[in-house]
C-alpha cells in the first residue's frame, strides 16, 4: 500500500520513488482494489498478483480477516500452494558433503551459501586457491622459491625436487646446496645433497679456497672503486 502522495504518472504508467541500499530507485505501480470497501488503491504489481496487495489499508486488512483467518485469501496457501513457492533441491555441503535438503534454486548461484555451517564455509576457504590472498600457490622466502604442497603448507622447491628424485622425504639435517649459487635455480642437475650443515659448510670453505686461488692467479679481481670482484679481461 503506497501513500498517494507518493504516486507520480508518467508516459509508461504510475511509478515512484524508494530508496534501496542507499539509492534512489524508481518502482513502477499498478492500481487495485480494496476487497473490503472498494477504493482504489496503488501497490506494486508483484503484490496484487500474489494476492498480497488486496486492501487500501491495514484498517480494512484487519476488519476484513476474522480471526480463524480463514477468509484471508492467503489463507492454507503454505509450502507448495504458495504462488512463490518453487522446487526445492536436495544437495550436498561443499567441504564435508553432508545432506543438505530443502535447498532453494537461489542459493545454488552462489557456492559460498553451500555449506552446512559456518565452520564448513571457513574451512572450505582458509587455504589453497580457494583464498582470498591466493598467489598462485608459488611464494619467496629468504631467497629461495616455496610451492604449495596442500592443506596449507608450503615447501621449499629445491627439497622436493631432490625428494622426487630420491623417492623419500628428507630429514632435518639433511642440506639441499645450489651449485652455481642461484637459490632460484632448482633444476634437478644445480642441486646437491648433503646429509648434515657441517658438511655443506666444508663445501662452501672449498669453494672458497678456489675462488682465493683464482684471485692470486690473477682470473679475479676485487674493483675497490665498485666494491666488486670482477672477472680479468
């Protein structure tokens, strides 16, 4: 029931204006008919087809229903008698797949009202590409490149290519090492294995003993301008 102050016409019929999550929308009207003492009356049109908009006022809505309410036209028309009613569908939860009956077609457009409870919903969307902050399943950290291995968990890629490769998990102790020192290069052939630090750290003095050998072979030098060693043209 609309206030007819609020009635405005134009070319297509009568309409007017209502606000909506903070909006200003036009509503179009239809004229009906008070079943209880025939004045005219404007209401939206989805009302008056679903019976609902009948009366001019809530005075005549309550002087004309008795109290059993049996002469209210709406009156039995419940579940499948409604003129809204439609087909319920019987699904399942997205993350437990627990039975979900009475579901209406509506909610299925959107994933996020499929689930049983909140917990499932939370669940469904704490990890894995289902997140909000999703990067691709790929991160940094401290110079070297982790994946995502499942359930919220990252691994460095360098320890599961030699995992792979080895058929096995390694243990704690045991130190992946880049032989040409990019920490982003894990191609299976720049990688070895040592089993504890101590023995990648006698690596690394090696390695360092060759590199003092070619700077006294005059291969390397140190540039004290750039603060760089640099390769002997």
């Amino acid at each position: 029931m609309i206030d007819k102050s609020q009635v405005l016409e134009d070319i297509d019929g009568y309409f007017y204006w209502r606000k909506y999550q903070n909006k200003t929308i036009k509503t179009r009207l239809v004229k009906g008919v008070c079943k209880k003492c025939n004045k005219e009356f404007f209401d939206t049109k989805s009302h008056i087809k679903t019976g609902r908009g009948i009366f001019c006022s809530r005075k005549c809505s309550n002087s004309f229903i008795d109290k059993s309410g049996k002469n209210n036209p709406m009156y039995g028309k419940r579940g499948k008698l409604h003129p809204k009613w439609v087909k319920r569908l019987s699904l399942k939860c997205v993350n437990c797949s627990k039975p979900l009956n009475n579901i209406t077609p509506s909610r299925t457009k959107n994933k996020k009202n499929l689930f049983c409870s909140r917990q499932c919903n939370s669940s469904f969307y704490s990890s894995g590409d289902k997140n909000y902050f999703w990067g691709g399943g790929i991160k940094i950290s401290r110079g070297y490149k982790s994946i995502y291995e499942g359930k919220g968990k990252y691994i460095f890629e360098h320890r599961k290519a030699m995992e792979t490769l080895l058929g096995r998990k390694l243990n704690k102790n045991e130190i992946i090492h880049h032989i040409d020192g990019d920490k982003l290069n894990n191609d299976i052939n720049n990688l070895l294995l040592f089993k504890t630090q101590k023995d990648h750290a006698k690596h690394h003095g090696l390695l360092q003993e060759f590199s003092y050998k070619l700077i006294k072979d005059g291969i390397i030098r140190y540039d004290k301008e750039m603060g760089i060693y640099a390769i002997n043209s």
